[in-house]
C-alpha cells in the first residue's frame, strides 16, 4: 500500500522527445503482422504473414536469428527431423520509425510415421511346423523403432520384432495376433494377422500374400502325377506345378480347390483333394501431418488438419480422444479428422491425446500428441474503497491523473515442466523488468504494484498497463519451449485530475487529541468544461462541496482540518498490518460539452501513532507520496538491483520532506530539506545485491545490505541538505554474525567509504531500527563493525570530501543536527512502519 499524501497539486506539463520526436508521435501506429499456419516439409517450415497497417518492412527473427528490414512476407527455415522453428514479426515503419508489436509462433516439424513392413494378414501352418515372422519398418526420419506383439506363443524379440514358434501336436487352431512398431515420437503402425495352425494329414495346402496377388503351393500327392486346380472356379487341368500365383484386386479372395491326378489310371485321386480361401493383406493405412506436440498461448486456436496413405485406396475413417470433443468445447469431423478448439484462459494445462485412422480392413495408424498451454495468468486494475469502515482493495472501472491504483497478477505454470518466467511492465512511461522468477509444475505467483496514475501514461481516455511475457520451459537436462506473449489492460480516464490530499505525513495522538490536525485539501480540477460538480467527503463539514460551472483547467479548492483520535483506528481503518487511517473523497460532475455524467474517487492514508502522553507532530513536507513514477532511471544494471522503488511528492523549502518506503527492505525511511519548494520530486531507493558500480572498493566490515538513495532529477541534489536514512537490521543477523546492536554503521561513498553519525531509533524482538544522518545523498553500505574495528582517520570537514582513502571514519561531532520535531515525527515513522512487515507486496 502506498502512502500519498501531496501539499499541491500543479499540472505540469512535460515536453519529453520520445524516438523521433513530435513527428513520430503524431504518427499512424504501426499494425501487429498476423502469422498464417505455417507450411512443414521433410525438414523445413515455411511461414508466411500479412503486414499490418502503415508497414514497409519486418524484422524477424528466427530460431534467434535475425533478419531485420526485409520486405518479404515469408521465411523458410530448414531444421532436422522433429526440430522446432521459433519465429518473431514485428513491422516496422521506416518514416516514424515505430516498430509494431511482435508477433509469436513456434513451429515443430510433423513427425513422420513408421511403417510396419513384410507382415502378412494370414498365415497357414501343419502341426510340427515353425511360424516365422520377420518383420520390418521404414521412417524417413531415421527413428529407431520398437516392436510389440500380443502373441502368446513363441519367443518373440522387441528390438527386431522377430516371432518364432515351433508347432507341435495339439496346437491346431486359430490364432488372432498383432504386431506393431513405435518410433517413440507418437506414431504407432500396427498389423493385425491370424495364424492357422491345421493337423498334419500328410498333405499340405500353404500361401503367401502380396500387393493384389495370392500365392499357393502344396506338398506332391501320393501316386499324382498331375493336378487339376480350379481358383476362383477358373479350372486349370495336368498341371504338373505344385503352385498358383493369382492377381486379385485389394482386399480380393483367391478360392483354390486342388486335386492329384494320375495319368496312367485316368482317375482323380480320392484322397488327395485341399481346399482353401485367401483374401490379399491388406496394405497399411499412414496417418501424417499430426506433430507430437503443440504449444499454445492461453487464448488462441488448436487447429490439426491429418492426412493418411493408403497403396489400397481405402477411406480412411478418423477418431480421437481428445476431451474437448466430448466436453463439446471443440469441434472434430470424423470423415477429414479436423480437430478445431478455439482456447481460452481456463484451459491452461497440459493434454494428453491421440488421433487415429482405420482402413476398415483391420489396420490402424495412431499419434499420439500433447496439447501444452504452458501459462495461465490473470491481470487486472484495483483500487482501494470503503466497506464497513475498512479499506478493501476491488476491481477499478475508472481512473485519473494522480489517483492511486494498483495492478493484481497471477501467474500459473500449467504445463508439465519447470519455466522460468520473466515479466517486463510498461506503464507510466517506464519500463521495469521484474527479477527472473523458477515457478515448478502447478506452481503459482502472485504479486501487486501500487502505484500513482501519471499523465504520461495516458493514451487518449486510456489508461495503459503491458506485460511483455517470456516463459522458458525445462525438464532438467535442456529447455522445452520458449512461451513469448504481450498483453496490455486498459483503464478508462476521465479528465479530472488528484482531488484529496493531506499536509500530514503522520499523526500522534493522545487521548483523543493529535497536534497539530490535519489539514485536508479538497480540489476541483478539470482539462474540459464541466457542470454540477460535487465531490462528497465524510471528514469536509458540509460533506458536500458543490461548484455550479468549472471551467477547463483553472482549480477550484477549500481546505478544512481534522482532529484525528485513536477511535478513528476502528472505524477507519487501512488495509494495513499498522495503524493507520484512510477517508475518500467522491468526485462527480457532468462535461458540459456532452452532457455526459462522470465520477471517481479519491483516498488519502494517515499513519497513527498512539501515546501515553501528549507531544508534538511536525508535518514533514507533503507526505509519504505517490509511487511508481518515472523520473529516475536506474542506476546501475538491472542484474545488480535487488527492488527498486520511488516516492513522489510535492516539498516546500526549509522544511523536512519525509518519504516512507515499503518495498524496499531495509531501507524504510528518507527525510531531508530542499533550499527551494518545487513539485512532484522523486525519490529513488535501489536495494543492491552487490557492491555499486560507482564504488570503487568494498566497504568495511561486515556486510549486512549495499543500497543507493538519488533524490530529484539531474541537478536538485544541490539542493539538498540535512539527509535522513532510516532503516533495520535483523537481531538474527547480528546474533549469527556476533554483533551488537551498537555495531551497526552506515558507509556512504565518497570517493571512499566515509562513517555516517548513527543513532539506534528503537529496539524490538526481532529488529532494530536506526537513524543515519548523512547530508545528501548517494552510495551506502550498512555492515556491522565492531568498535576496535574502526579505522581512524582525521575528521572530516563536510560531506564533500574528495579524498580517496579506502575507509574513512567521521567525527562524532558532526555538524548536522536533527531538530526535535525531525525525532519526533521519526519515531512515529518508524514505529508506524516497523509494525508491518516490508517483503510483502500488497
């Protein structure tokens, strides 16, 4: 929860190049390209892309390649068997030079499916014979393939798919097997086969199959000299063969009927007649164009077109388990095996299915594939509001130029490895790019940014807030995916601008009273015309605060005080774990213009610190302020700051301006004095994992936090004076490093590493609080020192010392006192803050 509390309110107005100036950005936006499905090939994927509007030319990257300014609409990409594509398009405009946004597709390349080969769909053996089937494969793609069988005789070896058995009496009978092959990518070619085992009679009728032909042979008759043979009632007589090879159509029979002849006695022989119907095996169907895997992004198209091959010419018939077919959220037509399902946010995950096809004839050809929507996030606008006397933070509708808002996000990992997620924001005119973030399976984060509307981040009546995405996927051994998404939520603006603000940073009370009260400002300020303008404020003595007419830019404000009490912390308490108490002001009016109505409201928190006895409050300029501005780029790079935060808030000259950090542990607190008043300066706190680029050595001592502290934009730093950091050390870091209270320092770079004067502000269980007096601002490193350690120097004379020592120590007699209000009002401070804990994000 940020703390805004403002004195003033100014509509500045910032005249900021942004590319190419003016002319840029008056421009035409440049259109996102669309990516079309991409065509695949024996290895190779094609894509192709429609430019979006005001566009000239693309750059692209593929596989991490980039190609940047060509004004082709496709790119071919070979890669080896199952390889992956990843491409981006962004158009690009060579006038305004504005870069559209990127558009994202990953691409693998469709598995080829195995074949099974050299298995027939029959086979004829006597009692006493040996069943040999040895089958093969084909895969262009080189995969080595494994065979599986559902014999229950014989010996049979996986790896060759070799099944062999010797027959022996009693095994007559009919045997219904299969045989099929995997290339471990989801493509499974399986053949169906009986095995006829007859008793040994002495006479033998056997065949083999192939493309539209039937051959039989037999054992010669006793006393036959020749045969008379008739296949499919075409009789061939005297025949001295012992075979006939016949040509029929696929899936044809061959009806054979045999019997001895002998010449010399010109009888057929009696006990020498065989018979037998074969049909022709029947040739494998092929599905293709079905890739082991899709990824998805959460909102988007499953789209699966499969084809199949067929050397008979059968019509393929497809199914699936796909369990959006039978939940009716997507759509699949058996007759072409289109498989069609439009995602949507709730359908992140990962899933687990397979499309066949079948012949009709007995075989069937299977992939098996995963459907992977890796990310499943939820991003939206909120706001803090009044529900029986609490604060409770609901979904925003509205905003305006100085009102705090927050966003609330939450990512899921759903698919089924590990990713590492990186999240850039783009709001307010900056850009901050979050540290990179390892969710697990199933694992889930959850943030929220609070921050103050700015004008920069006004689009029109819009109010803009982008999350660029990137998710990297990882299974241990190498990464699985790369997930790249943007998207942007949008807030409706209406042209009014901070209505409520306070002149207090925080308040003590005593038995029902506080000194000095509050004093609350409430302002009317429009960029249009508008009528009938109230805003209603529970704490204003008449409530209401009506203007008939407010016209375009001239303010219209009143200002009344507030004697807060301890019993306000009841009925007006914050959503926060310290005491504090907030009121709303609600704005109402109609544009003139349009007769349109409009409303929005408007908060103000105070810290309260209860005492035993009455004391005094000074205000510390105007508050704890906005957060989230621009203004102060970051100071070193982004691998070396741990959290950064900055604080915005209206200062008048001579007078302590205190601002309250909560996100920035262990820095809680910044005060200091401005020679001149001015308007929305920033403060900038950097919490640093290692030493800053602008020291040149470590600091002395143990090390407990390194951090930066940059006051204003370039040049109001000589302004500043009377510097105050407050901040705490954990007690279990000073006990596990043998350290006292009393040892902690606080080193502030200048030219070397010079000792700020330090006073313990408070003590508690677990943490202690101190108060560093450090002039103006820069570097600081808060170690732990014991008093022998301390490195003696000459005193030095002010802050601005240039000398270049390692260590340097200051006088105790420093010359920068704190005044007896300044005390006070930290003790409050502190108090207030060091009653919640600083890790968590509201």
């Amino acid at each position: 929860m940020y703390i805004k509390k403002e004195t003033l309110i100014v509509l500045l107005v910032l005249s900021i190049p942004l590319f190419s100036g003016a002319g840029a950005a008056n421009a035409e936006a440049v259109g996102k390209p669309v990516l079309n499905a991409p065509a695949t090939g024996n290895y190779w994927v094609n894509y192709t892309w429609s430019a979006g509007a005001n566009t000239d030319s693309f750059n692209v990257s593929v596989n991490g390649v980039w190609t940047n300014g060509t004004a082709t609409t496709d790119s071919s990409t070979s890669v080896g068997p199952h390889g992956w594509a990843n491409i981006s398009v962004a158009g690009y405009n060579s006038t305004s030079g504005q870069l559209s946004d990127f558009e994202y597709m990953s691409t693998r390349v469709p598995n080829n499916p195995i074949t099974l080969t050299d298995v027939q769909s029959s086979y004829l053996l006597y009692e006493g014979q040996t069943l040999y089937i040895s089958p093969g494969y084909t895969d262009a793609d080189g995969d080595k393939g494994t065979f599986a069988t559902t014999a229950t005789k014989g010996t049979f070896d996986s790896s060759s798919g070799v099944l062999s058995w010797k027959t022996k009496g009693g095994d007559r009978g009919v045997y219904n097997w299969q045989i099929n092959v995997t290339d471990g990518y989801g493509s499974i070619s399986q053949w169906r086969f009986t095995v006829t085992v007859k008793q040994n009679t002495g006479l033998k009728l056997a065949y083999t199959t192939g493309n539209s032909w039937v051959n039989y042979t037999w054992s010669p008759f006793p006393d036959a000299d020749s045969y008379n043979v008739s296949v499919n009632s075409v009789w061939t007589n005297g025949t001295a063969a012992t075979y006939s090879n016949t040509l029929v159509g696929s899936h044809g029979w061959a009806n054979i009927s045999v019997a001895g002849y002998n010449s010399t006695s010109g009888q057929l022989l009696d006990f020498g007649f065989l018979s037998m119907n074969t049909q022709v095996s029947d040739n494998p169907i092929t599905l293709t164009n079905v890739p082991d895997r899709y990824l998805l992004n959460e909102v988007g198209t499953l789209y699966i077109s499969p084809g199949y091959t067929d050397a008979d010419g059968d019509t393929g018939v497809f199914s699936t388990n796909a369990a959006c077919v039978t939940n009716a959220k997507c759509t699949f037509d058996p007759s072409t095996g289109v498989l069609s399902w439009t995602v949507g946010p709730e359908d992140s995950g990962t899933y687990n299915w397979y499309i066949n096809v079948t012949d009709g004839y007995g075989s069937v050809s299977t992939q098996n594939f995963k459907v992977i929507i890796p990310l499943n996030y939820s991003i939206n606008f909120i706001q803090p509001a009044i529900i029986n006397d609490k604060e409770q933070w609901v979904d925003a509708r509205v905003g305006h130029v100085g009102k705090l808002i927050g966003v609330n996000a939450t990512f899921k990992n759903t698919g089924e490895d590990s990713l590492v997620l990186m999240i850039t924001e783009i709001y307010n005119n900056t850009r901050n790019r979050l540290s990179p973030l390892t969710l697990a399976k199933d694992q889930s984060f959850s943030y929220r940014n609070l921050f103050e509307l700015n004008s920069t981040g006004v689009n029109g009546d819009l109010f803009n807030y982008t999350f660029e995405i990137e998710a990297v996927g990882s299974n241990g051994r190498e990464s699985t995916f790369v997930y790249s998404n943007t998207t942007t939520i949008s807030l409706q603006v209406i042209p009014i601008y901070k209505i409520k603000r306070a002149n207090a940073d925080a308040v003590l009370v005593s038995q029902g009273s506080n000194t000095p009260p509050i004093v609350y400002t409430l302002e009317a300020n429009s960029s249009v015309n508008l009528t009938d303008v109230s805003i209603y404020d529970p704490f204003y003595p008449g409530k209401y605060y009506n203007i008939s007419k407010l016209e375009a830019n001239k303010p219209n404000s009143t200002n009344y005080t507030y004697q807060a009490t301890t019993n306000d912390l009841s009925s007006k308490k914050c959503d926060e774990q310290y005491s504090c108490i907030i009121n709303m002001a609600t704005f109402t009016g109609t544009i003139e213009s349009t007769g349109e109505p409009i409303s929005d409201t408007d908060y103000v928190e105070i810290p309260v610190l209860s005492i035993s006895s009455p004391t005094s409050s000074s205000r510390g300029g105007g508050g704890g302020g906005g957060g989230g501005g621009g203004g102060i780029p970051p100071s070193e790079d982004y691998n070396n700051i741990e959290q950064r935060e900055i604080r915005e808030m209206d200062i008048l000259s001579r007078t302590a301006s205190v601002y309250t950090f909560k996100s920035v542990n262990p820095v809680m607190v910044v005060s200091f004095e401005s020679s001149t008043s001015e308007n929305g300066i920033a403060v900038a706190v950097e919490i640093l994992k290692n030493r800053s680029k602008h020291a040149g050595a470590d600091a002395p001592g143990k090390l407990y936090k390194y951090f930066n502290v940059y006051v204003g934009t370039s040049g109001f730093g000589k302004k500043v004076s009377k510097g105050v950091v407050a901040y705490s050390v954990n007690n279990s870091w000073l006990e596990k490093n043998g350290l006292d209270p009393e040892d902690i320092r606080l080193y502030k770079w200048q030219g070397s590493w010079v000792e700020k004067d330090t006073e313990i502000v408070e003590r508690r269980t677990n943490q202690t609080y101190y108060a560093s007096l450090v002039g103006n601002f820069s570097s600081f490193a808060i170690v732990g020192l014991k008093k022998q350690e301390v490195i003696s120097v000459s005193p030095l004379m002010n802050d601005t010392s240039n000398e270049s020592n390692a260590t340097q120590s200051a006088n105790s007699g420093s010359n920068l006192t704190v005044s007896l209000s300044l005390i006070l009002l930290m003790l409050a401070i502190v108090g207030i803050v060091s009653g919640y804990y600083y890790f968590k994000k509201k």
